[in-house]
C-alpha cells in the first residue's frame, strides 16, 4: 500500500530535522575540539595573549557552523581566560588590569557570536532563497520544456518532439500513417471552433490510448501522424478497426454531425532520413487517396527503396 502524501511528507521532514540535528552535534563537538586543540597550543607555546589566538578561533567556528558553535566557543574562550588571567589560576581573583581585559574578552565573545550568528542566520536564509529559486526555475523549465514537445489540446506529441525524434527512426522497419478527421471545416464552420477542439482532443484520445509501440503526433491542424516502430501490419489493422470504432462513437453534442478519419498508411525498412521523408510522402499520398476514395476509409501501401529511386 502507497503511503499517504501528508504521511510522507511528515516523514521527510522528519527527516530532515534528524539529519540537522545531527549535523550541530558534529559542527558543535568539532568546534569544541577545535578550540581545545588551540588552546592547548597556547599553553605549549607560552603565547603571552592567548585571548586573540581563541577570538580568531571563536570567529572562524561561528562563521562556519552557526551559533551553536560559537557558544560553545565562546564559553571555552572565556573559562581558559578566567584560569590564564586569574591570580594563581584560581578563576576568581584578578588584578585589575586582567580583571578589565576579562571584561574585555567577554564583551568581545559576546559580540562575535552574536554578531557573526545574525550574518550566518542571513547566509543561510538567503542561500536556502536561492536555492528554492533555482529549483523553482529547474521545475518551471522541464515544464516548458516539455511543454515545447507535446501538443496542449491533444496532449499527443507536436512537430519539434518530431524532429527531435527523427533520427531514431532511421535504420529500422517502421509503419507510417498520416490520417485527418473528415469534414474538420465544416464542422469547425458551422458547429464552432469549440466543437473542434473537442473533436480533435478525442481523437487525440482515443489514437493515444488505442495504439501500441506507436508515437503519436499531431501533425498540423485536424492532421495527425503515427509512427509505428515495427511494421507489424496484421496488429496495427487491429488497432485502426478498434481506433476507428471508438472515434465514430464520440459524441460532440445534440444536432452535431458524427465523426469519423480517413488514413493512408506505408510500411518498409528505413536506411536513412531520405527513405523517411518518402515514406512521409507517400503515406500523405495514400490519406489523399483515402479522400478520393469517399473519405471514412484507410488506404495502405508498401514502402521499397528501389521502387522509391526508380520513381
């Protein structure tokens, strides 16, 4: 069973506070870990103003790893302070000049953190903006992308998903159809534009959900075009019959004429864009035929690069 939306998405976030989480205990203990190493640097070394050594290392931890960070920084920076500057290391007894650079060192941690924590708050803000925008403009592209390849009333592909489609076409045994609704200007005409666009949106519908292996475009006003990729005749017949059924069922509304297509259709092997384009030619020549015919009917033929160059 798919879990709920709500529910997913309550986990994710969960997620997501986890994986925070963990990420301040491991900036929050490498900070402290930082700073312990540096002070046990300054002890080493016998560095006469360790406070500016610490302040440096307060600074660095609090731009990376936020506030956290810097308050832990912050409270060693100031307890190494009170044991460096204290009389007798004892923390609470200070001459008065340490005790004024104590006062001194606890204004500056204070400030830093505060301070360097608003600028990292702003950072974070701002990069977490920025990248909402670009994901935004990520999603709103692959939209207009393919929104660029697929026909908006039909919901079939449109000619620039055609031509970016072409050289797959090539080098293989293919059935093309180029098939019209008959009579479109008339009903355009006299039953309105609404009424064929609806015509054109259900047999959009109808070609997409009756035939199989078979790219489905529409070519250009009330014309559309399939793209067999195996020249399986025996079932793309089957298909027509079912196709051809459904679409003189559909019903535009009261007093509307009923709706049926001619096609013309060509099956062969392609070697190249030239064989393509003239198998495009002459299943355009087998739907005219179609017309001449009486309209309502599928006329087919077969595709031969020889007969092609002879002709």
């Amino acid at each position: 069973m798919v879990p709920d939306f709500k529910i997913r998405k309550k986990r994710k976030k969960q997620h997501k506070y986890r994986n925070d989480s963990r990420t301040v205990i491991c900036t929050t203990l490498g900070s402290f870990i930082f700073m312990v190493t540096l002070m046990l640097a300054c002890c080493n070394l016998s560095i006469p103003n360790p406070e500016v050594i610490l302040l440096s290392g307060l600074v660095v931890c609090t731009s990376l790893f936020d506030f956290p960070a810097g308050v832990i920084c912050g409270a060693q920076v100031v307890l190494f302070s009170m044991h460096f500057y204290s009389e007798g290391h004892g923390f609470f007894s200070y001459s008065a000049m340490n005790l004024q650079k104590m006062i001194m060192i606890f204004c500056s941690v204070t400030v830093i953190t505060a301070f360097l924590s608003k600028l990292r708050q702003i950072w974070n803000t701002i990069r977490e903006k920025t990248q909402n925008v670009t994901q935004m403009l990520r999603e709103r592209n692959e939209e207009l992308e393919e929104e660029s390849h697929i026909d908006s009333l039909t919901g079939l592909y449109n000619r620039n998903m055609l031509r970016e489609n072409y050289p797959e076409y090539k080098n293989r045994s293919l059935l093309v159809t180029f098939l019209d609704i008959d009579d479109f200007k008339i009903i355009n005409d006299v039953c309105g534009h609404d009424t064929g666009d609806k015509a054109l949106a259900e047999v959009g519908a109808i070609l997409s959900d009756s035939f199989t292996n078979t790219d489905c475009y529409r070519y250009g006003g009330d014309e559309f075009l399939l793209i067999r990729l195996d020249d399986n005749w025996s079932q793309f017949n089957l298909e027509m019959i079912r196709a051809r059924s459904h679409i003189s069922q559909v019903n535009l509304g009261p007093k509307k004429p009923p709706l049926h297509i001619s096609a013309g259709y060509v099956s062969g092997f392609t070697v190249d864009g030239e064989d393509l384009r003239t198998m495009f030619h002459m299943a355009d020549g087998m739907l005219y035929e179609s017309k001449r015919k009486g309209k309502n009917c599928v006329t087919g033929g077969v595709f031969s690069r020889d007969v092609a160059k002879s002709g």
